[in-house]
C-alpha cells in the first residue's frame, strides 16, 4: 500500500448477546478492525472472546452491572478513522443525546454515528430521521432476535473521516 493510499476500517457492531456469543456471530466479526458491543452482554468472558478479535467499545444494557471495569458506562464515544461515534443501549438515549443532553457537552462535536440495542431488531436509519447524526444503528440481537429477524451483526466501513458502507449482516 503506498503512502498516498488510505486504508478502509471495518467496525463491527453487535448488541444484545445475553450471555452467549455463537460462532456465527464470531467468524462475522473476525474480519472487524473494531467491535461495537451495545449492551446487554450478560458475562465478561464475552467481552474477552471479543477482545481476542479486535479493540472493543461497549456499553452497559439493562441486563448488565457493573463488573466490566470502569471502561464500560452507560454511553460510549470513540473515533474510528475520523469518524465519530456514539453507543448507549437503550434507543431514547441516543436521541436524548443528539438533542444535546447527557454525555454531550456544549461544544462537542456531533457523532456521526449512534449506536444502540435493546430493541433486538435491527435498523440503520438515515436522512432526516437520523439527523443530526448521519446514521443511527441497531445491529439486532446475535442470541435472541425479535420481530420477526434472525439473528444478525452491522458492519461499517469507515476511511478517513467518511461512512463508506453500512449494513446489517444475518448470521
């Protein structure tokens, strides 16, 4: 790779493991050069197998306390590539969040990209639904999937500060 060539970061993005972590759901996320987890983990050895992977950012769920160490909170904010991100479990924090509240302070920059679980379906919004962020994510459940999805992960491919790519990826 030349020096002028960037290179592309895979995030991959899970929630709602509940204290398993299947295979599928492992080989999915063992090309990620970072992993989302946006609570509901249920076990720290979920967060060690996924740290065998790749860097981790993860969030407490409402089925989580406080035995993760003092690196897992209820919000996440962290940068990958140029490109910001935000993570809190539960959906209404995101948008509280995006409307100024609680973990932004006054002159943050905006995340372009929130993250959320709980709702065990998965969905990335866009367009004016998402604003002010570019994009809101909820990667589904890899254990327990609801409304009808299967079991599922979100990818995004970030590059020097831009969202190349998003999806959700069934497992």
């Amino acid at each position: 790779m030349g020096e002028s060539e960037q290179r592309i970061t895979t995030v991959g993005i899970l929630s709602d493991t509940h204290g398993r972590l299947p295979l599928a759901a492992i080989a999915a996320l063992a090309d990620c050069d970072v992993i989302a987890h946006a609570g509901d983990i249920c076990g720290p050895s979920i967060l060690t197998e996924l740290r065998a992977l790749a860097p981790v950012h993860a969030v407490l769920g409402n089925n989580d306390y406080d035995e993760y160490g003092s690196d897992v909170r209820r919000f996440a904010q962290f940068e990958v590539d140029g490109v910001r991100f935000l993570m809190a479990h539960y959906p209404q924090d995101v948008r509280h969040a995006l409307r100024g509240n609680s973990p932004l302070h006054p002159g943050d920059k905006l995340p372009h990209v929130c993250i959320h679980g709980h709702t065990h379906v998965p969905e990335i919004v866009t367009g004016t639904a998402a604003r002010p962020a570019t994009m809101i994510v909820c990667p589904g459940s890899v254990s327990r999937p609801r409304g009808g999805s299967k079991p599922s992960v979100a990818k995004i491919e970030v590059e020097a500060g831009r969202i190349l790519s998003a999806r959700i990826e069934e497992i």
